[in-house]
C-alpha cells in the first residue's frame, strides 16, 4: 500500500522505481592510450590525438577520442591575452611586393615566410623570430632574444641558410627588421626574392601567423619561463618534436621531416624512371 502510494506521488511506473541507471565506463585502456599521446604532446586536439593513435595501431576513431577527452576534462580551453605589438612598418625602408601571393600549394624549398611572435619570460617580453618552410611546414630557422633589433630576424636567418639550401622567395610582413639594409643584403646575396605582405593584412602571411599561434598555445602558453635560457631549451625541444613528431593536418598528417623524405623519395623515383626510359 506504501509503495503504491509513492508511485502515485511521484507519476512514476513501478518497472520505473526499480530501474537501476546503466554506469558508462571507459574502458581503462582507451583512456590511458589517450593520455600516453598527451603525455608527450599536451597541446594535441582530439583529431590529431586520434590521428595519432591510428598510426600507431588503434582503432579508437575521433568521435570515441573526443568524447573520452571531454568526460575527463582533456580538451584545451584556449584564452585570449592582451599581447605587445611585434612589426613596425612606419619607415622609410624599401619594401617589396607580395611575389608568393598567387603561387598557391608550393613544394618544399621554394618558399620561406617568415615572422616575430612574443614570449613572456620571468616579468618582460621577448621576442621569437621564426622561419618555416611553407611546402613542407618545417621551422628552418629561429632565435629568442629580449631585443626587437634587426639582429633577432638576422640570427633566425642565419640559422636557416646555415643548414639548408636557399629557398627562391622569402616572405614576410613590412617591418622595419625585415626591411632592413642588412636583412635584404643577406636574401640577395643568396638570390633570395624578397616577398612582404600588405600593411596591416595577416592574411598575407597565413602560413607564418598560423606558426605563431601553433607555438604559443602548445609550448609557450603551457610554460612559466624564469630566464631566457630556460625559455630556449624548451622552444628548442619543442621545434624539434614540430619538426620530427607533430602531425599537421594540412600534410596529411604527418610530420614536416617525413613529407620532405617521401617527397625527395618521390623526386628521386622520377629522375630514376626518366634515366631508365632514356
């Protein structure tokens, strides 16, 4: 008689008031081969974390990564920061025309672009000139300094030339570091085309702002630099797994390192094919 009279209160069927809720587990070991791909890079999204599994023999697809993530609180939540100001295109420098505007997919070698982002390190800015590679999406070149001079995207170029063959364009924005006597010198010495986006159009340079976002939300905004030392060993270690590890999407997913051997590999073949037939 109670418990009819519970069931009447309450507008519940009695099969209803007996109904046990099914607990969803996670089977252990999805969630623990999702956190080893997060181990080693924190700032992976549910797709790449997917991509990455299925590299490596899983069947866990994106949607099952994507909703594990989110139960356990591992998707990033990314903050907007208010953020110094890196270019300086009010001079009196000659700058030079967007030559890789209309040039589309390019392989690599053909095109460097080329930017400044910020790092903030103990309680000041410093300042991280990049160059990558636009066909294949490797870093070539870098420097941390705490100076916005001419000498930082200088010491980034140096780097490239130093350890790869120049590329045919050079791209970048306006500002005076690029602009400068010294940088153009080096670029023409080379038989480098300078290439400058339009003042005040990122869009011009998406590839080389893609980077900086890229660098910042998965290596600078997870770090609390005390010196610039610190700060250096990390961004180092970092453009190293960018460079050997990370997969990017617009590669297919594969890192910048294995798309230019498979595309040597693939220039190689050809070259072979045509002594052959000849």
């Amino acid at each position: 008689m109670a418990l009819e009279w519970l069931l009447s209160a309450s507008g519940l069927s009695k099969n209803a008031w007996y109904h046990t809720p099914r607990v969803k587990v996670v089977p252990l070991k999805e969630k623990e081969q999702i956190e080893a791909v997060l181990i080693e890079s924190p700032y992976y999204g549910y797709k790449r974390v997917a991509k990455e599994l299925k590299r490596i023999g899983s069947t866990i697809n994106h949607k099952r990564v994507y909703k594990i993530m989110g139960e356990y609180h591992l998707l990033q939540v990314r903050k907007a920061k208010k953020v110094p100001r890196t270019t300086n295109s009010k001079h009196n420098l000659l700058v030079y025309a967007n030559e890789v505007k209309y040039l589309g997919l390019v392989v690599p070698g053909w095109v460097w672009v080329s930017d400044v982002t910020y790092v903030w390190i103990g309680d000041t800015w410093a300042y991280l000139a990049l160059i990558m590679d636009q066909g294949s999406r490797r870093i070539v070149g870098w420097k941390l300094d705490l100076s916005l001079r001419r000498s930082l995207c200088i010491g980034a170029l140096t780097m490239a030339l130093k350890d790869n063959p120049a590329p045919r364009f050079h791209h970048s924005d306006r500002g005076v570091q690029y602009c400068s006597y010294d940088y153009i010198d080096i670029l023409k010495e080379h038989h480098v085309t300078p290439s400058m986006a339009e003042v005040g159009l990122s869009v011009d340079n998406p590839y080389a702002e893609s980077l900086n976002r890229s660098i910042k939300v998965e290596e600078v905004y997870l770090h609390a630099y005390e010196s610039l030392a610190e700060a250096q060993s990390s961004i180092q270690k970092y453009i190293e797994v960018y460079n050997t590890k990370r997969l990017h999407s617009s590669l297919g997913y594969i890192p910048p390192a294995e798309y230019e051997a498979n595309y040597q590999l693939a220039n190689l073949s050809k070259v072979d094919r045509l002594v052959v037939s000849n």
